[in-house]
C-alpha cells in the first residue's frame, strides 16, 4: 500500500483535530438557540429583549474572548518547537489575564444598560434587557477563565473537553432557562432575565468541571499546570496583550458589525428585533463550523511554525480552506431551502417568522464569504500575524459593511434588509483582504523554530 500523500494526511488531521472543535462551538451557538426558543415562545417582547441583551454582552465579550485566542498558537508554537516546559508558566499568567479581563466586562455589563434609552432602543423591550444583562453578567469571570482552559487543551491538539463540556453546558440550561423563565416549580417567573441567570449558572458550572478536568488528568499532569501559585508577572501579560488585543479587536470588528446591526433594527420595533434575531442566531450556528475550522488551523499552522516547517504550514490552511468550502456549501443549502421551517421553530408570530424567512435568505448568501473571512484570520493568528488583520477587518466591516447597511436600511429606509445587505458586503470584502493577507504572508514568514512575535512581511 502506498504511504498517503502529505495533503491528504493533513486534511485527515485538521478534519479529526476540528471535529469536536466544531461540536464545541455548535454546543455554543446552541445556548442562542435555547435562549431564542425559550424566549421566542414566552413571548415576543421577551425575544426582543434577549435579542438586545444579548447583543449588548457579547458586543464587549468579543474582545477578551479574541484576546484570548492568542493563547492556543503560542501554546502550540511551544509544543511544536520542543519546549513543553514553558507551557505551565504560560498557561498560568494566561489565567490571570483571564480573570481580570472577566473583572472588567462584569463592571461593564453592571453600568452599560444605562445606555439603552440615549441608543433608542424601543422602550417596551428595555426592561427585559435590563434583567437579561443584570443576571448573564454573574458568569463572564467564569466565562473567560473557561475559554483560558479550553484555549490551553485545544493548543495541544486534545480538543474533545471543548466538545464535552460545551453540551454540558447545555444539560445545564435547557431545564434552568425554561424554569426561570417561566417560574417552574415555585420558581418566579423571571422571563428575560431568568434566562440570562441560567446562563450565568452553566458558565460557572463549565469552568468548575473544566478546572477539575485539567487538576486530575494525567495527560496534563506532565506539564505541571498547578505545581505551585505563581502571581502576576506583567511583562509576561504585556506580551499577551501584544499579541492578543489585536486579535480581540479583530474578533470585536466583525462580532459587532452583527450585533450594532442587532441595536440599530431594536430602534425599528419589537417585531424586526425578534426577526433579526431568529435570524443571526440560526446563522450563528452556521458560523460555529467555520470558526471551528478556523481554531483547527490555527492550531495546525502555528505548529508547523513551531517545526519550521513552511510546507507543512501552507498545507494546514488549505486544508482548513477545502473542509471549511465542503461545510458552507451545505449551510448554504439548508438556508436557501429551508428557511421558512427553520423560522417557523422559534415563534408562532407569523410576521416575525416570514420576515425571519427573508433575512434568512440573505444569510445564505454570505454563507462562503464568512468562512474564507474566519478561516483566512485563523491562519494569520496561527503565524502570530495580528496587527495588520485588524486594520483590515476595520476597513471591511466599519468602512464599508455597516456605513452601506445603516445607509439602506435606516436612512433609505430598507429596514432589517437594507442592514443584512451591509453585512454581506462587509464580509466580502473581509474576505478578499484577509484571504490575500495569508497569501502573502505564508511565503514571507521566516522559518526558524521557536514562538518569536509577529512576522511583518
């Protein structure tokens, strides 16, 4: 039998490697569904107000989940260069990062509903996203340090935790989030802002179970992660920060281009606020493939970087690049042709589902150019080129995407389509940039072993 060829080799193992990856985010993009399900059939209002609330938790979220992401490369850049023995060091001034960027985002969450009236969002749907913010915000420092853990286990290629815990997470919420809601059982009923305490349950309860995954487990047990307390060195959280807020930024450019677009419809009434959001959240779950694919190469280029290996490295993304065109092409499908049945799931409001329906069918059509945006950003976080990728994101999604979609649908008055149509030209654009960025960079990046800073090609 004759030996297989190297792409074929790499695709089989960026395949195995992203899978659980994949069912990881799907998971995550699953506890938007719940939330919407449960919202949606309490009530219109009540979707409307986790719509907005939850546009507003994950506006601030992207950044230090983005930030974060620069852990998983170095993490692999090291394992890859032979040096597993400054992981531990790392992973731990890495969990301090972690929680003072979950301190912040809680003092924000704590003061930012103050905005809701001066943003005009439609008094009926402000409460409900007062108490939604009011309890989600309880978990973001259990968030982080999760997101801590599970960056450190999918940096050395062990990425079903992520899987596992991720539908854990879900066993978690489905029964509390529609006991709070609904005030089950002697429960209150706490509608919006039951939900975002369930929420805020299943984070802590992720990051407990991953915690002490990561305590006992012997494959980590080498590494030595617990050995001993290790306080804060700061120039060792400046380089993260280096090296991570300008990925965190380029996360938040994309991430609030959806969720602005989700504040500005909430001026238009509660019925396009919960349209819109049955909508972004059906192609959130479509987004989780892509993005997962995209950890994946990450992971793979940066230990190809590690090796010194430019072949291997230029493998790794075009493999990512094949699994991430197979799975948009299905997501594509399924929302072309079925997006009447996939509104009809989360509300019996026949005007918010068929204007769900509508917007749906935009969502299709930037099914391909969201996944060539994500996966092209994964592979220059995997060669630690950060800065320039942020300029651009900025350039696609702030100068282009959302001046066009609040022109059309604010000032033209095109509404919730006017708005999808920005997003689709927004990431079109991303896509082109960032796909031409890796491009460049791939056959620029110098080849020495080891997890030096940023190339600058």
């Amino acid at each position: 039998m004759s030996p297989r060829p190297p792409f074929a080799r790499e695709l089989r193992t960026s395949a195995t490697l992203a899978a659980p990856l994949v069912l990881g985010h799907l998971s995550t993009g699953l506890i938007g569904f719940v939330d919407s399900v449960i919202a949606g059939h309490h009530g219109t209002r009540t979707l409307a107000a986790v719509a907005v609330g939850t546009a507003l938790f994950w506006l601030p979220m992207m950044v230090p989940m983005g930030t974060l992401m620069a852990f998983p490369p170095a993490v692999s850049q090291l394992d890859g260069a032979g040096r597993r023995g400054e992981i531990a060091p790392l992973f731990r001034q890495a969990m301090w990062l972690a929680a003072m960027l979950g301190v912040v985002l809680f003092a924000f969450l704590s003061v930012v509903t103050v905005a809701l009236e001066p943003m005009g969002i439609a008094p009926e749907i402000r409460p409900g996203a007062v108490a939604f913010l009011h309890g989600i915000r309880w978990g973001v420092p259990a968030l982080t340090l999760y997101l801590c853990m599970r960056y450190l286990s999918d940096g050395l290629h062990w990425t079903l935790p992520t899987m596992i815990l991720g539908f854990g997470g879900l066993v978690v919420l489905v029964p509390l989030g529609y006991a709070l809601t609904w005030g089950v059982g002697g429960l209150p009923e706490l509608g919006a802002g039951g939900l975002g305490l369930a929420s805020a349950a299943m984070m802590w309860a992720q990051a407990i179970a991953f915690f002490a995954y990561l305590w006992r487990s012997k494959r980590f047990a080498p590494l030595g992660l617990f050995a001993h307390f290790e306080p804060p060195r700061w120039r060792a959280l400046r380089e993260l920060l280096a090296t991570g807020l300008p990925i965190g930024v380029t996360v938040m450019m994309e991430g609030s281009l959806f969720i602005v677009t989700a504040l500005l419809i909430g001026r238009l009434g509660g019925v396009e606020a919960a349209a819109h959001q049955i909508a972004i959240n059906v192609a959130s779950l479509c987004f989780m493939i892509p993005f997962g694919l995209a950890e994946a190469t990450t992971v793979r280029v940066g230990h190809a970087l590690g090796r010194g290996d430019r072949d291997g490295l230029r493998r790794a993304a075009f493999a990512g690049f094949v699994l991430m065109f197979a799975t948009q092409a299905v997501s594509g499908v399924l929302l072309l042709f079925g997006n009447h049945a996939l509104a009809g799931l989360y509300t019996a409001d026949m005007a918010v589902a068929t204007l769900a329906a509508t917007l749906l069918l935009y969502a299709a059509a930037f099914q391909f150019p969201d996944g060539v945006q994500v996966l092209s950003a994964g592979a220059l976080r995997g060669l630690r080129d950060t800065r320039r990728p942020m300029l651009l994101a900025a350039l696609a999604y702030w100068g282009v995407g959302m001046p066009l979609g609040a022109g059309l649908g604010l000032g033209l008055g095109w509404g919730p389509q006017g708005m999808w149509i920005g997003l689709i030209v927004g990431l079109t654009t991303a896509a082109v940039l960032l796909s031409t960025r890796f491009l460049r960079t791939s056959g620029r990046v110098p080849m020495n072993a080891g997890t030096g800073g940023e190339s600058s090609p």
